[in-house]
C-alpha cells in the first residue's frame, strides 16, 4: 500500500492506452466548454476561421479562440487555451 503521493508517480508511457482511446475518436462529436463564457458546444458546430498554416475554432455564442491547430515543419500543434474541457 501507498503511503504518499509520490508513490503514485509514473511515467507518463503508462497514460498511453487511455490517450489513444480519447485521440482515436472522432472530434467533431466531443462537447466542448468555452473558458470565456462557460457555454458548451459541440467542437463540430464551432466557427472555423482557416488559414494555409492552420486553424482556429472559435466559441459559437462569444467567438474566443477555443482551439487552434498548426501544421509546421517541426510538427502538428494543438492549442486549448480557450477551452476548460473536452468531453467524449
């Protein structure tokens, strides 16, 4: 049995199996809750503003930047600043 909280600690490969169940399901289905203003939206039914580089998915009902996405030479970048949570 544990006695404290750094015996909980892991690597985080350990994680793997769960963050491939949330990243193999399709987005566009999760519900997201906007930081701003707490509204809760399906990521599919947000605004996308497109750009060549990327995008950026605003809040339907107070357009803040719930998440952005960025291809570049270094890799695939995903923002969520905006965003308190997704759920699937």
């Amino acid at each position: 049995m544990t006695d404290n909280v750094s015996d909980l600690v892991l690597d985080g490969n350990v994680a793997a199996l769960l963050l491939q169940r949330i990243f193999s399901r399709d987005i566009t289905l999760a519900k997201i809750r906007c930081d701003s203003c707490d509204c809760v939206s399906g990521v599919g039914s947000l605004a996308l503003h497109a750009a060549p580089m990327g995008a950026v998915l605003k809040c339907a009902d107070c357009e803040s930047d719930l998440m952005r996405a960025v291809d570049t030479p270094r890799g695939l970048w995903l923002e969520m600043t905006g965003a308190r949570y997704l759920r699937f």
